[in-house]
C-alpha cells in the first residue's frame, strides 16, 4: 500500500522509502497492495453507476389509471346491495369483473339494513372516497344501528371496496 511516497511493508511492519535512485525490490504483498488498490477502484467505480442509476431511474413508475367515477360509484352501489341481500363477501370475488371488497363488519356477520351514500365523495388519484352511511342490524336485537364509514373504491386494475384508515 502506498502512503505519502513511502511503501508499507505488511508483513514486516518496516518502512522503506521510495524515491528513483533508490530501487526498491517489488514483494508479493506490494504486488497484493496494488491489485487490492485497482480491484477496490473498480469497485468503487461501480458503486457509483449504480448509485447514479437509482437516482436517475430508468424511467417512470407505472402508475394506475385516475379513478373512473361512474365505475366506482356503480361498484361501490352494487357492493352494498350484495350485502343488503344477505350476499357473502367472498362471492364478489368469483364475478365477472372481480370485485375485492374488505369489511370488518360483514365479514363477521353483521346485516346491513339500509345504506346511502352522504355525498358525492371526492376523488384522488386511482381511487374514490365516499362516506356511507349504514344502518346495522343490532347485535342483541335492539333498535338498529347507524354508523358512518368512509370507504375507497379503485377502479384500476382491478375493482376494490376498502374502509378508509383516516
């Protein structure tokens, strides 16, 4: 390894100078220190592409198609009437486009009376939001229950029905 004009003996530990009256006898661990320093580079080098590639980017992200809002509100429609019906979650999965729909509360059994939608909900990139309104069967036969929840509806690639994380 070369430090400050001066060679570095590894093995040795030793210190010999290096200047073009003097010759010094090249050793293996010289000749190491040289294919080490090339080989790191080289390395070094490509790292840097790399590094630069990444930053650049070879070209836009596929990105889906701004929300259809005549699809997503038909969707979100038929949804609700499946559920109304008494229709299993899972069968949306088997029509034909394929709908997937994620609700806590119809996956755990709960009967949707009534629904409507509150608004003309707002769209945002590939997908619409909309709150609903649903009016629940009671758990212990009560009066029924109301609750507000705003769902996401994608309508690319594939149809999608999912309460909102707000």
């Amino acid at each position: 390894m070369w430090a400050s004009g001066v060679l570095w003996e590894q093995e040795t530990g030793e210190n010999q100078s290096v200047n073009s009256e003097q010759p010094v006898a090249m050793n293996v661990s010289v000749c190491a220190g040289v294919q080490f320093r090339r080989r790191y580079t080289l390395l070094l080098i490509c790292c840097m592409m790399i590094c630069t590639i990444m930053i650049c980017g070879c070209g836009a992200e596929p990105r889906a198609a701004p929300v259809d809002l005549a699809v997503a509100r038909v969707t979100l429609k038929e949804v609700m009437e499946h559920w109304k019906s008494g229709g299993k979650i899972d069968n949306l999965r088997s029509r034909k486009p394929e709908v997937v729909v994620q609700e806590a509360l119809w996956s755990e059994g709960r009967k949707l009376l009534n629904y409507s939608l509150v608004g003309e909900g707002r769209p945002e990139d590939a997908n619409w939001f909309c709150e609903v309104e649903l009016t629940l069967e009671s758990d212990a036969g009560n009066e029924p229950v109301k609750k507000k929840i705003t769902y996401v509806v994608g309508t690319d690639p594939v149809l999608t029905v999912f309460r909102a994380i707000l």
